[in-house]
C-alpha cells in the first residue's frame, strides 16, 4: 500500500485572495477595517488597495496630528473611509461589544470581512497613545470573532486569524503613464519565526529573478485571455486543458495526434479555419502552458498571439523567411527551396549538443560558439535555431543584442514535424546566403536528437556538410548528478538507453528485464503509466514489480528533482507529489539505489528471493524518497560561477 506523506504541523495555509470586485451574487465590495491610524495600517491599506478592496480606517478625528501621514492623506483624498474609533488601551469586552455595535448599526462594516487591530505594537505614531493591553486584544478577539470576522492583532499571533506576508510587486519593463506594475506578486513568510530574516530573503529572491519576469507575467495573461477572446462563441476549453501547477501532474507534455501542415498552419489563426473549434483551442492553450514552462523570460515578455505564427518571437532583421509556398507542402514532400543561387561565401551549419542544461557542462567548443561576438572570429554566428528544452541560462550567455534574434521551434502540441522542417528550412535558406547557422539541441545532436535527419537533409538539399558538436547527454549525466550510476561493479554490469515515444507518437520499444542491467529513459515522463505496464508486462522477460526506477527532473539545475520508488508504486507516488518539473528522464534497475546511505553493492551476487526485502528496507515506510536540489558541493560550484 502507498504511504502518503503525514502532515506536519507549524505551516500556514497560504492564501491569495482574488481582487476584490463586485460578485454576481453580490454588489457589495469586499472591504478590510483597519483599527489604528499607524503606520502599519498605512502599509495594510495600500496592499488592500491594489487588491481593489474597499479600506475603512478607524480613528479619532480629534487625534487626527498623531496619525500616520499616509493614512492622513488617503483619507482627505477619499480613497479610504474613516470612522470614528478611539476605545481606551484596556477597553473590556463590554465597550468593544458597544462600540461593534454602533458602527453596525452605521453600515460601516457593509462588505468587510477582514478586521485588523494594530495598535498593540509600540510605533512613532502612537506617541500620544498607550500601547493596547493583552487583555483588551483579546475582548476584541473574542468580539470580533463571535461577529464572525477574521481578525489580525498585531504581534500576537495566538489572537489571529491570518498574518500578512512580506511581498514584493514586480514592476513592468516597459510601463505606460497608466499602467506600471505587472500582476505577479511575491510573497514570503517564516510563520512569526523570524521575521526580520523574511525581509532579507524576499529581497534576494527578488534581486535573483530577471527584470522581465514581470512582464513576462502579463504577455503571458494576455495572450490567454486573447485567445479565449478569439475562439468561437460558446466554445470551451477542453478539459484537462487548466494550467495551474497543482493540477498539471505529468500532462504537460503528454503525447497527442500529430498535425497535419494544414492544421498547423489554421492554428496560428483563431476563428479563420474551421479547425478553430474545440481541438485547435486546447492545443493553443496547452501550448501557451508549454512556453510558459520551457522558453527564457525576457522572450515570454514579447510573446503575441501574432508571435506564436512565427518560428521565434521576435526574429531579428536579416533573419531568413520560409516561402510563402513552403507552408502549403506536406511535411514528407520536398522543401521546394532555391538551391541554384551560388554565393562567394558557402554558409556552415553546426548541429551543437547544449547538455543536460548546467552552463558549466558545456563544451569548450559549445561555449565559444555561443558567446563569440567578433564577426571576424570562426567561432562566430549568424544564426541561433534552439530547440524548446534548451533551457535559458544556456540561451543567456549569447550576448544581448544577438538574443533578440534567437529562434526557437514552434512546437505546438502535435506540432513536432512541421516545427523540425521549419528549422530545417531557415538553416538551409541562412546558409545559402553564406552565414553560419547554429542548430541547438537538449543533450547530444545524436542521441534522440533527430541530428542524422538533419544532416541528411542539409546534404541533400543545400549541399552543405554539418558539423557535429556533441554535447553531453542527460541519459549519462542527468543519473550521475543525482548520484546514480548507470554501471557499477556487482549491481549493473551493461546500460541501454531507449526512448519512450516512438516515431510519430508511438509507443517506444523497450529493452527485456535483465538483472545486471540499467535502463535509461529518455521522453518517457509524459506517457508513464502505459511505460509501467510495458516493463510491468513485457512480452519476453517482465520487470518485476519491486525493481527500483527514479525520475530526475530537470536534470543538472538548482532546482533539480529525484523521486525514486519502485517501477510498480512511480505513477501512484507521483500523483501525491507537487508536480511534475520537465524535462526529465527515468532510471531503472538496482543502480538506483546502490549508492544511496551507507550502498548497497552485492546486488548481483545475493539471492534474487531477497529483492523485495532489501528494496522495502531501502525506501523505509513511506515507500519513496525524493531529494530536492542539487548536493552542497554542486551548488557551490555554481555559486562560485555565478550561474
């Protein structure tokens, strides 16, 4: 039976409440009362503001010079109202029984839900005012309570309801005189444990993201909500199509039909094609959810619904168009390309291997290739043409100017083989004119990177010899950053490494159970449960239901993910895990876990009849382990340069 992970007390429920308009059911606003004319109070109601709440602030009109200048001034301007509220440091809970009653009975309270209490912490402005009394906290705790309110007392944590986080706005790179600030919001809390450190780190993870993040953000919203402007009337979002984190699980990538150049081609326009209806619609969106995840953040900035018809969003000037013809061909025909112009320069094309992802495992050549801005150096290049998995901290280090530039493959869902004619066809028509065409890849060119179509293709059509740049694979190095090794004395003795998509979708082939033996998987995430069946029911030698498999996510980066469990129990403790973190591949075999503690070496020489005994031992009573992050040492590595 599946363990599930046991709830540990001491965290908050952390909430984001929606801005606060006016309901179908209801047109009252949603208001927050704010006892105290502090400076908190000001903080609360600028917050409360931009979350569109309607702020009433409770004050003594003839305390009005101890109040805090904020407040003083978004009250003479109207935007928050003010009633009158000056109870006594130890008012009892009779005067505040009295005093919730009379503003009642005022409608004052019309629409709040939230009431904060702030004068029980000593600040500038209450100079002229004793500091509230715990006994006079709680009378009003308990009044407000009873009232039905949920309540904030400042300080004193035991009396309430919910706290405030540190949060940050990220601003707009490019702000408008009506519009500066992006929705995403950051917020951070230490559960009343340290709360001046929650300050610090909510600076540094804002000093540590990219100014574009913001504005990343709102393209990202706006083209949602334009494409669901632009669909059919009455059409809905397929289901399963919903791309918060928390429902998503392995989907993301999940395999689907492959389209037709047609249907490729009437995705790039809602409404125009009669395609555009419900299954158009969810590829959209689903691509939408897969550029959110896989595409740099200063590119996400720009992103259009104009910008998702083209291969890269922007394409620098100078960069090559495909013919207006070639989007009408079939994706096996000829690309029907003008291969008679001859030019005094004949272009190149490299086909690089980036990696796993980690900048530091680059090539010395793939460095050079990436980061030389000297048109005169042999390293230089003309054209970038990635892939989607290659990640941005790759993409970043090609200097500012020539990024803008960079294309990434349009890989709708379904999209995979007009995307990879598409670059094929930009790299063929930038060589003819002499440049020098970059064509990036997750991994090796090689190894299920489609680079032998590609040289082929260059070869027959444009005449040109690529140049292989290999780069090191994620079947290799994604298992030994997470501390597996794919061979080792006395536990696995050979390794093969499959895929688990075939062509055109199809289910991969994979390799019979041997005892010996690791099994390396690579694009196999998204179709797990029918890869568990498979091994499950292998028509010549099964795997058997206890072997250890492990998933590493995101193989390489800081926030790297190992889960590792046994074949029969991955989907199930997959399922009750936070969600799935592409790209990832699958280790199985008994190298997963030989080196994990104090190792486990004899695998190969003990008694088959034991497995099951020693892998129970190995993963204790939860049943899985999961290990999040890079180890120490390698995090210091990337510190120590700066990635």
């Amino acid at each position: 039976m599946h363990s599930y992970p046991a709830p540990e007390p001491g965290a908050s429920l952390i909430l984001a409440f929606t801005p606060a308009t006016p309901s179908a059911s209801s047109s009252r606003q949603q208001g927050i009362l704010l006892l105290g004319a502090t400076r908190l109070s000001a903080l609360r109601a600028f917050s409360a503001l931009e979350a569109g709440y309607r702020v009433v602030v409770g004050a003594a009109q003839d305390e009005e010079s101890a109040w805090d200048a904020e407040v003083r001034h978004r009250v003479e301007s109207g935007e928050v109202d003010r009633i009158d509220w000056h109870l006594a440091a130890d008012a009892d809970e009779a005067a505040w029984r009295d005093w919730f009653a009379a503003a009642e009975s005022n409608g004052a309270f019309d629409g709040v839900r939230l009431v904060v209490l702030s004068d029980t912490i000593a600040s500038s402005t209450q100079s002229r005012r004793q500091r509230r009394t715990l006994a006079s906290a709680q009378a009003f705790r308990h009044e407000a309570e009873r009232r039905r309110f949920l309540v904030n007392v400042a300080d004193c944590p035991a009396l309430s309801d919910f706290a405030f986080a540190t949060s940050h706005r990220f601003d707009l790179e490019s702000p408008t005189p009506s519009r500066r600030r992006s929705p995403l919001q950051l917020a951070l809390t230490t559960n009343t444990s340290a709360c001046r450190l929650a300050t610090r780190l909510r600076r540094e993870l804002v000093a540590s993201l990219p100014k574009s993040a913001g504005s990343a953000v709102e393209a990202v919203g706006r083209l949602r909500e334009e494409l669901r402007t632009k669909a059919a009337a009455g059409q809905a979002i397929a289901d399963g199509e919903d791309d918060s984190e928390e429902t998503q699980g392995v989907g993301l990538n999940r395999p689907v039909e492959q389209l037709s150049r047609a249907k490729s081609w009437a995705l790039d326009s809602p409404g125009s094609s009669d395609w555009s209806a419900p299954a158009a619609q969810a590829t959209r969106m689903r691509y939408v959810s897969q550029i959110s995840e896989y595409w740099p953040l200063d590119r996400l900035a720009t992103v259009s619904i104009s910008s998702l018809s083209a291969p890269s969003t922007p394409v620098a000037p100078g960069s090559p168009t495909l013919p207006s013809s070639y989007h009408d061909l079939n994706p096996a025909e000829d690309l029907s390309l003008d291969t008679t112009r001859s030019n005094a320069k004949k272009g190149r094309i490299l086909l690089l291997g980036t990696g796993p992802g980690n900048p530091l495992l680059l090539t010395r050549l793939a460095h050079l290739l990436l980061t030389t801005s000297d048109p005169s150096s042999p390293f230089y290049v003309d054209l970038f043409l990635s892939d989607k998995l290659v990640p941005s901290h790759i993409l970043d280090l090609i200097p500012a100017e020539r990024r803008k530039g960079v294309v990434i493959a349009r890989k709708y869902p379904g999209n995979a083989e007009a995307a990879q004619e598409e670059l094929m066809a930009l790299a063929i028509e930038a060589a003819q004119q002499g440049k020098t065409v970059l064509r990036m890849k997750q991994g090796d060119p090689f190894l299920y990177g489609r680079g032998g179509e590609e040289v082929l293709r260059f070869r027959s059509v444009a005449g040109i010899e690529s140049v292989v740049v290999p780069g090191l694979s994620s079947s290799l190095a994604g298992p030994a950053v997470a501390g597996i090794p794919v061979t080792q004395r006395g536990v696995a003795e050979s390794v093969v490494v499959c895929t688990g998509v075939g062509r055109g979708g199809r289910e991969g082939s994979i390799a019979p159970y041997e005892r010996g033996k690791t099994l390396c998987i690579l694009m196999g995430v998204a179709r797990l449960e029918s890869l568990v069946a498979g091994l499950l029911s292998h028509p010549f030698t099964p795997y058997p239901p206890h072997i250890p498999i492990a998933l590493v996510e995101r193989a390489s980066a800081p926030d790297q993910r190992v889960v590792a469990t046994t074949v029969s129990r991955i989907a199930e403790v997959l399922a009750s895990l936070p969600p799935h973190r592409p790209p990832g591949m699958i280790v199985v075999g008994w190298a997963v876990m030989c080196l994990d503690g104090e190792g486990d070496m004899g695998i190969l020489d003990a008694d088959p009849v034991t497995d099951s005994e020693r892998v129970d031992k190995w993963l204790g009573p939860t049943g899985y382990k999961v290990r999040e992050g890079l180890s120490e040492g390698w995090m210091g590595l990337l510190r120590a340069e700066g990635v």
